[in-house]
C-alpha cells in the first residue's frame, strides 16, 4: 500500500475535483466516465506499439495484449 503525503492529497483533490477516498472506490466505469466528464473525451486504448513506450507503461500495451472491438466483430464473423 502506497501513502501520499498530504500537500500531494490536497493537490491532488483540488485538481480532479474528488477526495482521494472516492477516487480509489471507483470501478474502471467511473474512471472512464470521470475522464470523459474531465476532458470531454473518451478514452481510446490503441493495440499498436509506440516502440518508445514499451517496458514504461502498460504490460498488456507492450505484449501486444489488448483486444479491441474491430478485432472482436472480425474472430464474431469468422464464426
């Protein structure tokens, strides 16, 4: 478990408009929606590689492990 220093909690609430507490009870829907509240757009997780980013973000980005609709519907009518 992580702790946060309370200059950093108070920087933090104040720049996503949330206490920490409600931010860490949000499922994976709340944050998307959070976002898009935040910014006015949507989340997009792109499958191909920035080969810059490999070993730095996401593991599933960098195994090539993300699944996405395109590739759902074309494995759905294959069928």
């Amino acid at each position: 478990m992580f702790t946060i220093g309370e200059e950093a909690r108070k920087n933090l609430e104040m720049h996503i408009g949330l206490p920490l507490e409600q931010i860490s009870d949000l499922g994976i829907q709340g944050e998307i929606a959070l976002v898009k509240a935040k910014t006015g757009k949507t989340l997009q997780f792109k499958k191909n590689n920035d080969p810059r980013k490999i070993g730095r973000g996401s593991p599933l980005l960098a195994l090539n492990r993300i699944t996405t609709i395109e590739d759902i519907n074309a494995k759905i009518d294959a069928l």
